[in-house]
C-alpha cells in the first residue's frame, strides 16, 4: 500500500515540474554583470538581426510597439546635472517555474528538454494570457504583418522562423544556435562544452556584461560568476526562479558604486 | 400586490402569445432592421477590418494586452447570469413569481453567451485558429494545456451554453405543442416538429417535469462555477490587482447584479414596447428583483471594499502603486467614485418599496447599474496591467474607435438577436402562466 503511495507521490511530484522532466539536460543561465553594462544597445541590435525581428515603423515605434526582445531599461536618479543612469538589459528569464505557461490553452509555450521556456509560434492563437502573466513583460505581440523593403528581405536568418501576424513572440537565448551546437557535439560525440553557445547579444556587448553557459556545469563560466556575491534575481520574490543572473555593487549606505 | 397575472383564462393566454409572436407590425421591422445595420456597421466591419489589419488598430501594448473585449466578455457572462438564476435556482426552490419572466431571462442568457463567444474570438489575435482551443483528436498528438484558466473558459462557457439551450428546450415543448395547434403555415409545421409528438399525456408532463427538475439542478452550481473560472483567468495570474482570493464570489456577486439589472432592462422594454406584456411581467416582478439587486450590490460593496483593503494589507510597493493608480489617478479616481456611486449609494434607494415597484425608477437605476459594472470590469482589467512591476514598462491604456465601435456593436448584435428570437419562440412560458392562473376543471395528476 505504502509502495503505491509513494509511487503516486513521486508522480505527482514530476507533474510539479514545468514539462514534466525529471531532470533538464542542461541548464542555459545568463549572467549579466550591470556594472560592466553602458547602455550601448548592441544587444538589441544583435538581437535584431539574429532573429529577425521586424522594424515596425515610425508611428508603432513611437507607441512602445517595438519587437525588441531584448531592451535596455533606463532608470535615472538625481536632478540635472548631478544625474546618474542606471541601465538594464532585460529579455526572457527563461523562469523554471514559469507564470505564462500555465496560461496559455494551447501549449504553444512550453518547456523544452534544456529547461528552455519555449515559444511555438504556429501554435499560438493569441490570446495574449502569456503577456498578461509575464511579470517582466518580455513578450512582444505581432500586432500587424510587418514586412522588410525589397534588398533588406535578403538579410533574414535561415535558421529562424519569420513570424505572422497575431502570434506572440519572445527572446529565445537564440534557441538556434543551442540546436546547432549541439549537433555538433552529437556530430562529435561529447556533451556541449562552456563557450559552445554564444547568443548574438552576447556575442555582440562590447564590455562583455554578459557570459551564457550550462549551469550544471561546475566549471562553466557562469556557474562561477553564479556565485558572485553580487548576484541577484530579477523580482525574485515573485518565485518564478528567472534564470537570468543580474550582478550589481550596491554600497551599504545606498551609495551608487 | 398583484402578485399573480390576473384575468387571463387559458385560451387569453394562447392567444396573447401568439399574437404577440404573428402579429408584427412595420414598426417593428423598422426598429429591427435598424438594429441589424447598426451591427453590421458598429460590429461586423470593424471586426472584419480588424481581422485583415491586425489586433494592432486595438489600442493594446504589451503590457496592457487585455483591453476592452476582455471586459466586454466578462460584462456579457455576467449579463448572462441572472437568466439563469432565475430560471434554474428558482425553479428548484418553486418561488412562484419567476414562471412569467424565466423564460425571457434564460433566453437572455443564451443570447448573452453567444455575444460572449464571439468576445473570445474578437480578442484574439488568430480567431481563425479558434478551434485549436478545443480539445479534439488530431494526428499532430497536440492536446490542449489543462492547467490554463482560458482552457477551462471554453468548457465552462460550452458547458453553460449548453445545458442553458437544453433546459430552455425543454421547458419549451408544451408550448410548442399548443403553438402548433393555433398556428398556421411554417409556424405551425416548424412548433410541430420542435414539439417532438408532445401529446400532454401524465407521464409527458411527468417526464418534463422530472427532466426540467434534473437541468435545473445542472444548471444551478454553473451560476457559480461559470463566473469563478472567468475570474481564474485573472485570479491566477501574479499580476498586481489581478492575484486576488476574492475574485470568485466578487465576480460572481458582480455578475449577478449586472445581470439583475439588464433583466429589468429587458423586462420594462418589453413592457414599454408591447403593452399586452404588461399583464405577465408585473410590478410584483420589480419588487422582488428590486429587493435582489439590493441585497447583491451589498455584497458586492463588502467584496469591493475587501479587494482594496486586502491588496493594501499586502503593503507591497506593487500593490500599493496598482491601488493608487486605479483609486487616485486623476481619470480612474472619477471613475472609481462614479461606479461606487453606482453600485453600492444608488442601489440603497430600493430599500424604499416604492421605488421597487416604479419600473421608471428601476430602469433609470438599472442603467446606471449596467454602467457601473461595466466601469468596474474596466478598472479591474486593464489598469491592473498598466502598472505592473518594472516601472519602464508601466503604461496607459486608451481604447481606439474600432475597440469602442465593437463595445457598443455587441449591444446591437445582442438587440437585434433578441428582436428576432421573441418573435420566433414564446417568450413566457405558455403552460407555467396556466398553471398560474389556474386549472379550469380538474384533472387527475397534474
Ligand atoms: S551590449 Fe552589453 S553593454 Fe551594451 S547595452 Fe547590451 S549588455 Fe549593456
């Protein structure tokens, strides 16, 4: 009796589990040191030409209707001119327990094997309930058929899908670029070595504010600046378990470092 | 009072419903057929242009991505609600004043659930895929998510649809059977058919009676579990003004009494337009509606108050900044002030019985009552959104011309279908007026 208790138990347990995987293969974490960050938006623009996000437009622009999947958040403290601007880069945390999935009827987000929050976007309807649940509002909406002018339609990435209007979309660690270094490590027979796979924001920051890796792996880069004593979670206390690291000096007496 | 239809003897009330239903005059067609071009134009066109263009004429932007349509479908379910109420919760407790206005109530919450429906799609940003939210066998192996609240929208609106049509059904029969006896021409073959060879035999009425007991008591726990699942779709979220316990019975209590008033809106229309109504539909009706919406926008007073003051408790930066911007922010501050004033100061008039039993009275604050609910499904939704937790992000949100066109094209949509449908179907339950006005000889069993 106790046998079969137990086993529904350890059951219900891996339902608990976004995906319902015992374990994730990998575990793909950013660190972005803000302290190192200036704001320049390469990101941004990295991200822009990676994934083929669509440029909207003047008018769509200046209403905040921006595809960026990554954006800069500024925030500005003192009067001129003793100002200061603090910047941060804030794209999909990728939350393990993640507040959109449960939303959305049609599993059209997901969790993947890598313990990647996914988006699929032919199966997406648009009800928008992943953007309402989203606490760092990181899900960008095609709010109309975007198209690219004549030459520039040849810039787009073979590798990533050019979404249609009415479905939702958002930053994906450049999922491309994690199934192309995998191949490769199955071409070679290994696991995926740290350094294996640079999203195009990473590989753009000129500071080098951001480093990506496996956090299972003890030895990867970010699994050492995880334990950075200036680490920190975006809205932690909102136990979606984000799987973005924020690394930011803050001085005891509040003071800017 | 007059608390039962008086003078009517059973031939009087075949009678008044059939020439209530057949004798249509100009007018009538005139009114109605104005209702069907003021939905063609004010619903179905923007609706088209919005489907060709893309969500993108809404005024939505992430983060406020549920706008008006959302607020319009929970305004409709809870339009639908009070049909049910009265038709089902009354039934089984056998309050004899519900026999006369059941039937146009429940008719209203069948009708009010299509509109809702079609909220869902409008909302949408692929309402051609809608399907896909629907559970059915397909060879991709894709079953839909049954952990989302949206999901559980679907059958808990497809649930209610249904067994609200199959119990209106049902109740139905007998009318249609004597229907078919005085009518002629495609009436009389079309209420032969729906009839289903109803003869008013015991066991028929037996059967109908036991059957229509069976769905109401179907239907009863619906009136609750319908509007609970619409509130999940926010409850469970973690947005600021949405994470809240109280949603369930706020939404419900908020549904009834909208739906409360839109009855007495129905009601007095009916009334105004067609004066032989004016011997089913009575002041005693008003009365006791009247004392209902009391009672409800008391309840929802209390609930309004405990959303509020439990979010202030909270006593986190987010709750109090969702809070300060839906309460004192200067557009939201009037119109917070006007739906309390709604809602919870104007309906305290009805403690007075003679403001229960003035249909003039009732309709004018039965309008302010719908405006009121509807203000606070707006205050709820997209302002909760607009200040979210990154303040970068926090933004207003203003309806465009298409948003606001459909709001009130659903209105029309709503009309017209209504207009049309009480003329095709007895819109007071034939045999339940009988039985109210009593058995002329007696008869074994029933
Ligand atoms: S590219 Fe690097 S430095 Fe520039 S804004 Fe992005 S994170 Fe900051």
């Amino acid at each position: 009796m106790s046998g079969i208790m137990q086993k529904i138990q350890e059951r219900l347990q891996s339902y608990r589990v976004p995906g319902y995987y015992k374990k994730y293969d990998y575990r793909w974490t950013m660190v972005i040191d803000l302290d190192k960050c200036n704001g320049c938006q390469a990101c941004v623009v990295a991200c822009y030409a990676e994934n083929n996000l669509q440029t909207v437009g003047k008018d769509n622009c200046g209403i905040a209707r921006n595809m960026s999947w990554i954006r800069i958040e500024k925030y500005y403290e003192g009067e001129y001119p003793d100002i200061k601007v603090k910047f941060i880069p804030i794209m999909c945390q990728h939350c393990d327990k993640a507040p959109c999935e449960i939303g959305c009827p049609v599993f059209a987000t997901y969790h993947n094997q890598d313990g990647l929050n996914t988006q699929v976007y032919n199966r997406c309807v648009g009800t928008f309930t992943c953007a309402t649940y989203c606490p760092y509002d990181v899900r960008r909406f095609n709010w109309f058929t975007y198209k690219r002018d004549k030459p520039l339609d040849q810039q787009y990435n073979p590798d990533v899908t050019v979404r249609e209007m009415g479905v939702m979309e958002k930053g994906t660690f450049c999922i491309q670029r994690i199934r192309a270094a995998k191949d490769k490590a199955k071409d070679e027979k290994r696991p995926i070595k740290d350094g294996d796979v640079t999203p195009a924001c990473v590989q753009a920051c000129p500071t080098g504010a951001m480093t990506f890796g496996d956090l299972y792996d003890p030895n990867s880069r970010v699994a050492k600046l995880a334990k950075d004593p200036r680490r920190f979670y975006l809205l932690e206390e909102k136990n979606c378990g984000p799987n973005v690291i924020y690394l930011k000096r803050v001085m005891k007496d509040g003071s800017k470092a | 009072m007059d608390r039962k239809p008086e003078g009517l003897s059973y031939r009087g009330v075949n009678e008044d419903i059939i020439n209530f239903m057949t004798k249509t005059g100009p007018k009538y067609y005139l009114v109605l057929g104005f209702f069907i071009l003021c939905s063609v134009f004010l619903y179905l066109l923007p609706w088209i242009h919005q489907i060709y263009t893309g969500q993108g004429v809404t005024g939505l932007n992430v983060p406020v991505v549920w706008g008006v349509y959302l607020v319009n479908f929970v305004f409709w379910v809870g339009v639908a609600h009070a049909g049910t109420l009265i038709s089902a919760m009354l039934y089984i407790t056998e309050t004899p004043w519900r026999r006369a206005i059941a039937r146009s109530a429940e008719t209203m919450t069948l009708l009010a659930l299509i509109v809702v429906a079609f909220f869902v799609f409008i909302h949408m940003g692929r309402p051609w895929n809608f399907y896909w939210t629907f559970p059915y066998p397909n060879q991709r192996k894709i079953w839909t998510s049954f952990q989302s609240p949206i999901m559980y929208d679907v059958f808990a609106i497809g649930t209610y649809f249904t067994s609200s049509l199959v119990f209106l059904y049902f109740g139905m029969i007998p009318d249609f059977a004597s229907l078919s006896q005085s009518t002629t021409g495609w009436r009389k073959s079309f209420y032969k058919a729906m009839s289903l060879g109803w003869r008013g035999t015991d066991r028929q009425w037996h059967l109908q009676a036991k059957a229509s007991m069976f769905f109401a008591s179907f239907i009863m726990p619906l009136v609750v579990s319908v509007h609970s699942i619409v509130s999940w779709d926010f409850a469970l979220s973690i947005v600021p003004g949405y994470a809240q316990t109280v949603f369930a019975p706020y939404f419900v209590t908020g549904a009834l009494l909208s739906g409360f008033a839109a009855v007495i809106l129905a009601l007095t229309v009916l009334r105004w337009t067609f004066p032989m109504m004016k011997k089913y539909i009575l002041i005693h009706h008003y009365d006791r509606i009247g004392l209902f919406i009391l009672v409800l926008a008391l309840t929802w007073s209390y609930l309004t108050g405990m959303e509020i003051i439990t979010g202030y408790f909270a006593n986190t930066s987010d709750e109090i900044q969702h809070i300060t911007y839906k309460i004192l922010t200067y557009p939201y501050s009037w119109l917070f002030a006007f739906m309390i004033f709604c809602n919870t100061i104007l309906p305290l008039v009805l403690i007075s019985g003679k403001v229960r039993r003035s249909e003039k009275l009732m309709f004018f604050l039965c309008i302010f009552i719908i405006i009121g609910m509807w203000l606070e499904r707006y205050l709820i939704i997209p302002n909760s959104e607009s200040r979210k937790f990154l303040p970068y992000m926090w933004h207003s949100y203003t309806p465009t011309w298409v948003e606001m066109s459909i709001t009130v094209g659903a209105l029309m949509v709503f009309i017209s279908l209504f207009m049309i449908i009480i003329k095709i179907f007895p819109v007071i339950s034939i045999f339940e007026i009988k039985e109210d006005v009593g058995v002329p000889m007696k008869k074994e069993g029933h």
